[in-house]
C-alpha cells in the first residue's frame, strides 16, 4: 500500500494542484484535506502548500494558522507527522508554532519571481534525507514576503543545531538572514523553506526534477518506518 500525503486547500492556495502532483509523481497518494477539516483522514505525512491565504493582508499564514486542520496538524507533527510547508505554508507553520522565526516584506518590497539555487545544508530531515549534504539544486522562488527573520539568539540556535535545512547559494535576493531558505524542527521532521520545490518535478514544466528530492525522500522514509 503507497503512503497517503495530506496536501491541504486553504481559501487563497494556488499550488495545492502542483503539491499534489509532486506527491503522486514522487509515487505516494495525494489526499487533499480542506482547511476546515479536522480529520486528516489516516494520512502518514502532509504539505502545507503555497499561495496567498485568506487573512495575509494582516500578516501572510497568520489567520491560515488558526484554521480547524491545524489543530490535527501540529498535533501530529508534535508525534512525529512529516510535514512540509512551502512558501505561504512556511509562513504558516511559522505563525502555528512548528518552526520558529517569521517570513516578512522582502528587501525592496518587490516580489521577486526567478529561479533560484539552494545548497541542502542538512541532508538528515524526513524531506532532504535522499539529497547528499551540500548538494546544489535549482528551484524556483516567488514571493513577496519570504525574507526569513529571526532574532540572533534563534539563529544561533538554528545554526547550532543543524536546523537550517537550505541556503540560499548566493546572497538571499529577499535578504532573508544569513541566506536562510529553509529550516526544520528539531527532531527533523517539520520542514519549511521558502521556494517551490513542487515546480520542479517535470522538466516539461520547470527547471529540472531537483524538487522532486524532497517528496521521494519523505516517501523513502515512511517506507523505512513501515
């Protein structure tokens, strides 16, 4: 039986569609929950997928981390649930407590659309475990409010633990601090990083398959814990 990935609609997600591809192209079963629902339906892990969700103009994932599915979700990733949150879902799982330091206005205020490279700084979580550490791989990025900020005492902390998951491998166009593009929790198994790894699964579509790393890695892990 092929593990079953959670890819949750809020009000406002443009990029459920593209997540749950990259979860049947990575071979699990895309199970889509709405943000109103509060049962995750026996799923084994869940993205939180990106998008401009309802209540961002008062502060991006702010209102989203309230929704009735993030109850489930954060208890679950408290057990040890794999979850990715992307883009507008990294803001949320910031705003829900599962990661910390917050996504603000980008250095400019513009919103920047290109594509980007990463260096995979932790190779050890549930969603980098199938890249090499210092691996190098091209994603593209869109967002307006993706500069990661964080006081110094969390970035140490962040970097003293290994839990920056990607940089960026050029200064972050976003300025987001110490090139931050990606962070996990501490036990590996909640990860949020700013670009989007889901459009980089088909080279028809975008630049190369290098986001497709993150869902075959998950799925290798859920088959290893099976």
């Amino acid at each position: 039986m092929s593990a079953r990935i959670g890819v949750i609609t809020f009000p406002g997600t443009l990029d459920d569609v593209d997540a749950a591809r990259a979860v049947r192209y990575a071979g699990a079963e895309a199970v889509g929950l709405w943000h109103r629902d509060t049962d995750l339906q026996s799923v084994d892990a869940v993205v939180v997928p990106g998008g401009f969700s309802y209540g961002d103009y008062l502060r991006a994932g702010a209102i989203a981390a309230q929704s009735p599915v993030m109850g489930p979700v954060v208890e679950a990733a408290r057990r040890g649930m794999p979850v990715l949150g992307i883009c507008n879902g990294f803001q949320i799982l910031c705003e829900a407590g599962l990661l910390p330091g917050a996504l603000v206005r980008n250095t400019g205020l513009r919103f920047i659309c290109r594509e980007i490279r990463l260096r995979v700084e932790n190779a050890d979580t549930a969603w980098t475990a199938g890249f090499e550490p210092g691996a190098a791989i091209t994603v593209p990025l869109k967002s307006g409010e993706g500069r990661f900020v964080a006081d110094e005492a969390t970035l140490d902390r962040l970097e003293g633990e290994g839990r920056v998951v990607f940089r960026y491998a050029e200064p972050a166009p976003n300025g987001a601090l110490r090139d931050i593009a990606g962070i996990c929790s501490t036990d590996g198994r909640v990860v949020g990083l700013m670009p989007h790894p889901e459009h980089a699964i088909d080279p028809l579509t975008g630049p190369g398959v290098d986001g497709l790393g993150l869902f075959t890695s998950v799925l290798g892990r859920l088959t290893a814990a099976a």
